[in-house]
C-alpha cells in the first residue's frame, strides 16, 4: 500500500507534515535519533498485549528482511548496522514459536530484542482499506473509470485530475473497472489501495501503481478555506459526508488536488505495505522508512478514537510491526496504524490524530 498521497484522517486536511529526508531506506539516517534505554516491565500494558498477533505480522516480514540488504537503525549508543544474518536469526526464533502461542510470543520479543524510547514527541494517525462496488465493464450505475498506469507516464507531470476525470485517458485500454462512487475512488486514492466488490462475483483488491507527478492538495483545507466546516471539524468521515451531500461541488473541490493515483490489481486478498508484505490490521504501521528499517516492531503508547462516539478518545498502547510507508510520514516517533477495513476501521482512521510515545524494539546480539 505504497500511498504517495497523505495518509490518515489528518492526512485529508493537512498540505503537508515535515519535509522528506534525502536519504533511502536503509540507509544512515539524515537527522540523529535520541533514544533512551527502558525495560519491559516500565512498559505500560506491555504485559497486557496480544503478542502473539503481533509476532504473526512480524513474520510475514522475515522473507524479505532475510534477503534484503544491511540496514541501519538508530539507538542509544548511536547507530547499529542489522544484516540479513542477524535477521535470519532472530526470524529462525520467530519461526520456532507456535502459531498463537500467548506465553513464547511474549518471550520472543523480549529475548532478541531490547526496547528503547525515542526522544521526541509522538504522533499517529490511521489508515484503512476503503471498500467500493465495481464492474470489470461500463454501465449505467458503474460509470467511473479506474486507470492502470499509463505507458507513457514518466516522472514527469503528468495529465491533471481535472483532465483525467474529462476523459484524457478514455479509450487508451487502461480502464481495469469501473465504480459508481466517485467519492469513493477518491478515498481509495488517498489510501492508496482498495477493495472493489464485483457485480460479476468476487473481490479485486487495487493497490498503488503510481502517481501523475502533480502536487497535493488538501481538500479538508480547501473546505475550511471555502467556510464549510471549521479546522478541527474536518475529519474525513464529515469531509465525506460533505461531498456526497454536495455532489456537484464535490467534483470541483477533489479536482482542487491535482494528485491522481493509478491502480493495478494486486491478485491478493490483502493489501500489500511498501515493504512488499501484506499488512495485517492493528498490528501494521506506516513509518519513517529512512530511519526506523522496515521489520522493526515498535510498541506505541497513544489514544485511539472510540467508535461512533466523536470527541471521545481511548488509551491504546501495542505492539506494531514497521511494514509501510507514506508520503506524510516522516520522523522518528511518527505512525499511522493500519486499522484494517469495514465501518469500524474507517471510523477509527478517519478521526486518529493522536499524540504518544514510540518505543522501538532494536535486535539483540547474542
């Protein structure tokens, strides 16, 4: 779920969080990371969590931490390389812990790894996968057209939204389905992947497939600058109803966000973080891939929306594994919590804007 735009609820308000640091992942940092030493004991709700659940996310990262290159992460004594060996150690671990085992789960983490907490003011946000109804051909109630990326496109700007939506790139082959919600598709654009229930039977999950290379704007901005709503109104779930009470000023408003994903279908039944492993809901999160190595579990400790009830915030505190990555987040305490799908899901993310703490857990050598 490679999202080039801004991810989150905040995401749809926000022009933008901190700019983007030069380096790739795996590299040195750019920035130094204070961190601070701690035990799992001084860990609130340490005890408490589901670990298992979170070792069954981290595992479906060990293929691709086993291959991949040497990478670095910060910790207190300043900088530590992690080489594919090291990771098939501790994944060789992972691997020798029954599948829901409460107890080795626990003892997993707490014997190849050591906790340190990151000296900088948390914040996190959520995400979710939207879900549309679709058509793999046009109709009179399946109209809106989804594009695979097109062969020409370079990085380069490319054909604007407005363009795109007046039907530039109609009859050029690249249509992969067809939806009926255009509010829909924009916020599967903005997550950056979806799930379309097929009138034909069956699901297609759409996951990133590129961009135009034209800048981000915020419409949640757009509606506050508009007087619409005010600033700490603009969630997306009332940024939705918005625009699906509004529907000719819709239109206008989301082609102010010149920004225009592109899809291909993932053949998957989950969507695929920038890691390149399926996420797993509640226990994935987009991270700073520049500084905190995709794989690393990182115990957040932060607040939560409660379900339905707006204004209302609960404590949240887990084990989540690094397994994505998103243009708005950048730093070393920053996430946004895949929160999965379903009305539950995008409540949750919609309104998720929270500050916190982050500990990350950096391997052990034995």
């Amino acid at each position: 779920m490679r999202r080039s735009l801004l991810p989150g609820g905040l995401a749809i308000l926000a022009a933008g969080f901190l700019s983007a640091c030069a380096s790739t992942p795996g590299s040195a940092p750019q920035q130094r990371v204070a961190m601070a030493p701690t035990s799992y004991n001084e860990i609130a709700g340490w005890a408490e969590d589901r670990h298992a659940e979170a070792l069954a996310a981290f595992r479906r990262s060990c293929p691709r931490l086993t291959a991949g290159p040497d990478v670095r992460i910060a910790t207190d004594g300043g900088e530590k390389t992690i080489t594919p060996g090291e990771w098939a150690r501790i994944c060789g671990a992972a691997a020798a812990v029954k599948a829901g085992d409460a107890r080795g789960s626990r003892a997993f983490f707490e014997e190849n790894f050591r906790p340190l907490i990151v000296q900088a003011p948390g914040k996190f946000t959520g995400y979710f996968e939207p879900e549309l109804r679709g058509s793999k051909v046009p109709s009179r109630l399946f109209t809106v057209p989804v594009y695979r990326k097109p062969p020409d496109l370079t990085d380069k700007p490319y054909l604007t939204r407005a363009e795109i939506d007046q039907g530039a790139l109609k009859g050029k082959g690249l249509e992969i389905l067809y939806v009926q919600d255009p509010v829909g598709l924009f916020e599967v654009q903005v997550q950056g992947s979806g799930r379309v229930q097929l009138a034909e039977g069956g699901t297609m999950t759409l996951g990133f497939d590129g961009s135009n290379n034209r800048p981000y704007t915020a419409i949640g901005a757009v509606l506050v600058e508009m007087g619409v709503m005010k600033k700490e109104d603009a969630t997306w779930p009332a940024i939705r109803d918005w625009l699906k009470r509004n529907p000719q000023q819709a239109r206008d408003v989301m082609r102010r966000n010149e920004r225009y994903i592109f899809f291909r279908d993932t053949k998957t039944s989950a969507p695929i973080g920038a890691e390149g492993v399926p996420l797993t809901a509640q226990r994935s999160m987009a991270v700073d891939p520049t500084i905190t190595p995709y794989g690393t579990p990182v115990w957040i400790d932060t607040r939560r929306p409660v379900y339905r009830k707006p204004g209302a915030t609960e404590t949240y505190r887990r084990l989540m594994i690094a397994q994505d990555a998103g243009a708005a987040i950048k730093g070393p305490a920053r996430g946004d919590v895949f929160y999965g799908n379903g009305t539950q899901a995008a409540d949750w993310a919609g309104r998720m804007n929270s500050e916190g703490r982050a500990i990350v857990l950096v391997p052990n050598r034995n």
